[in-house]
C-alpha cells in the first residue's frame, strides 16, 4: 500500500514544492524526507526547515501488509511522545541537552490521515550501519571508532539514565494529566517476543525449556513495581539511535517513539537496547576494529546509565560472604532493586534468543546448523537460568559465584556490580 505524500503536503504547505525520498530501515511505517523546490520562497508553513521527514502509519505492519493488521493509533502514541521534546511547552524539551542528544520535534499532524510530520536532523546513519562500517577483519585498524565509540555510549547511557528517571515521569505525568499509559504494544510484544521463546529454545535443545520459558512469561506479565515505573521508548535497539560517522561529538538522535510510555527502564528498554549490541559483539571478529568499537560502546552506555541513575536506582548487593550459601541483602538496598535486576536478565536473556532466530544470517541458512547462533541462544538461555525463579534463587551461592563471571560483564556493569 503507497501512500501520496506529495498530494499530502500540497495540501498542508500549498506555497511550496518539494521532492520527495523514500527513507529505509522502518517496518512498521511508510517515511520519506521532502525537501524544497524554493527554501527561499514567503508563505511556508514551515519556514524554518529546508526538509522535512513525513511518517506515514498504515493500518497494519508496513513490511508485512494486511496480513499484520496494527491500530494507527500508534502514530497518537508517537506524536504524543514527540510534543513531550518539542520547545517550548515541551516538558522534555531540554532533557537532551547535557548528553547533545536530540529528539525531532513535532511540526505538523493529521490524525485524519495518519500522517506525522517531524523535523529532520540530518542524512544521519542508524547505529546499525555506523558499527557495520566499522571493518571487521584484524587486518585493519580503526582508531576513530575506537575514540568515538565511548564518548557515544556514553552520550546514550546519559540520555536514558535521565529519561527513565523519576523526575522525568512526573514532568510527563503532569504535562499529560496522568494519561502516560500506551497499550498498543503489549499483546504485540508478548506474540512477538516472550512466546516465541519456548519454540526457539526447543529448537535449539536447550535444557528447562519450559522453566525457562515460564519464567519470560511470568515476568512480563506481572505488574510493574513502584521502583521500576518510568517513561520509557518500549521498543529500544540500534535502529532507533541516528548519528553521523565523526569522532564522538557528532549529531545523535533518538528516533521511533510509537511504544513510548509508562514502561520499564532499566530492565526494559536497556537490556533490550544492550541485548541488540551484544549479539554484534559475539558475532564480530575477534581482535577486529569492529568488536572493540562494539565493546567500547557498550561499556560507555553502561558506566554513563549507572552514573546518571545511581541517585534513584540503588545498586543490588551480589557479594557473597565467606562461608555462606546464599547472599545476604544489603537492609539498606530495597529488595526492589533486586527484583529490576532479575528482571533485567530475563529480558536480556530473552532478546539475545530472540534476534539469534529471527536475525537474516546470510552465511547460516540453516540456523540451527550455525556454531554462531548456537552460541548466542545457548547465552540467552544462561542470563535466564541465572535469574532463578526468584530472587532468593538468584542469590543461591553458586548462582551468584556463575552469575559474578558474565561474560563481557553488561548486565553487572549496567547496575554497578563487582565482584
């Protein structure tokens, strides 16, 4: 299904002509960049914008078609979402400005047509494409990469220690009288991404499959804890970051806010965002530019997180004392803390299996066949088997001494553990 963008905007800015480009790497919407015939022309009714970027959301999964129906009131959810950072009723509108991370700004929308119109921040890359330049074989070297890549994540891991803050949910809450909720994505994500995890893992013949399986479903279905509330994007990968090929202080944005809400942060949109990163970094070379790039990003993004959100997220206590077979809480730490740290794990567990699978592997066809992806299920199995089935299971001993050992340590970093 094609949608007319330039009768579209004819109608909305008759005083001006643009050409128009399609824009890749959505699935759900139809994008395109209009940019002006005449930028210098009177009458436009945006006047201070050479190019636009035009999102429209058809009733069901772009990609897919009508055989994946999908409420175009996605789109509310992003226009909501985006007036939250637009100046200067925005209550969000400076949220970026100490890590230099932008968020488009609403210019024009029209429910009746489903049609958002946001301002451009540039022929920017996802995050996807910038690592996939980044050469892969150890033949190469990268110091670029390898000097922007911390100050990157770093800048990320700033931006959402500060969106899934408290303070932020209450400007939200206020500026939106209490409505913050989005239920659009909630059965979509459990068909898409908790119940798929039973089959995968019997694919792969993993072990527990179906306690490891429950315990995905049941924590994504309980409710949400006081502690753990906050805005969040909902649906938080690579594809979501933009920015442009430079040393660390480019242009960064955050993109595609149609799940954005009342969510989970620190065990929703991060380990879910971590999840996405991690794979890339099992799947790179070793020794390349491109797994050290990967590597650096990652503990830039964790390090900047816990520093940013230490204030209200308490750091879970995982020391063991000798001579004791489980770990005994920190009174000063609430258990919550505990609870969104499991949490976390499950998440990261579930969205390392899930992108393994689902993931176009041009060199492995045979998915179950490929050494690569049954590392990286095998891997996604360990986060949830080291969750326990609750957290006086977590905190077993010899839980906690497997749990201490994470490989490239990405969960413990994100929460501030040592060892």
């Amino acid at each position: 299904m094609a949608f007319n963008f330039e009768a579209f905007l004819s109608k909305v800015d008759p005083s001006q002509k643009y050409k128009y480009q399609s824009l890749t790497g959505g699935l759900v919407n139809l994008t395109v960049r209009a940019t002006k015939l005449s930028p210098f022309v009177d009458g436009s009714i945006f006047p201070k914008h050479d190019t636009l970027i035009l999102k429209y959301a058809p009733p069901f999964v772009a990609m897919i078609g009508e055989a994946a129906p999908f409420s175009q009131d996605r789109q509310l959810m992003e226009a909501r979402a985006l007036a939250q950072f637009t100046s200067p009723q925005g209550p969000l509108s400076d949220l970026g400005r100490p890590s230099s991370v932008s968020v488009p700004e609403l210019l024009y929308h029209s429910p009746e047509e489903h049609v958002l119109v946001f301002q451009d921040l540039g022929p920017l890359l996802t995050l996807y494409e910038y690592l996939a330049a980044i050469p892969n074989e150890t033949t190469f070297t990268s110091i670029s990469a390898q000097e922007a890549c911390p100050k990157i994540g770093s800048r990320i891991g700033e931006f959402f220690a500060r969106l899934h803050s408290p303070n932020s949910l209450e400007q939200v809450s206020i500026w939106m009288s209490g409505d913050v909720q989005n239920p659009l994505g909630k059965d979509l994500v459990l068909q898409a991404a908790v119940m798929t995890i039973k089959d995968y893992l019997t694919r792969f013949n993993i072990p527990g499959v179906h306690s490891l399986s429950s315990r995905v479903l049941t924590d994504y279905q309980r409710d949400d804890l006081p502690m753990e509330r906050c805005f969040a994007l909902g649906d938080f990968t690579p594809g979501a970051v933009l920015l442009a090929v430079s040393d660390g202080d480019q242009p960064l944005g955050i993109i595609d806010w149609e799940f954005s809400g009342v969510g989970r942060g620190p065990n929703g949109d991060m380990p879910q965002f971590l999840a996405s990163l991690h794979l890339l970094l099992l799947a790179a070379s070793p020794h390349s530019p491109r797994q050290s790039a990967i590597n650096l990003l990652i503990q830039g993004v964790c390090s900047a997180y816990r520093q940013h959100s230490s204030k209200w997220l308490p750091q879970p206590h995982l020391k063991l004392p000798t001579g004791l077979s489980v770990t005994q809480r920190d009174p000063e730490v609430p258990s919550e803390s505990l609870q969104v740290f499991r949490s976390a794990l499950i998440l990261h567990g579930r969205e390392l299996i899930n992108n393994a699978v689902e993931r176009e592997w041009p060199d492995s066809p045979q998915k179950e066949s490929s050494v690569l992806i049954q590392e990286i299920v095998r891997k996604g199995a360990w986060y949830i088997e080291r969750a326990g089935d609750d957290i006086e299971e977590m905190l077993d001993a010899t839980n906690v001494e497997q749990l201490l050992q994470e490989d490239s340590r990405i969960m413990l970093r994100l929460f501030g553990i040592e060892n």
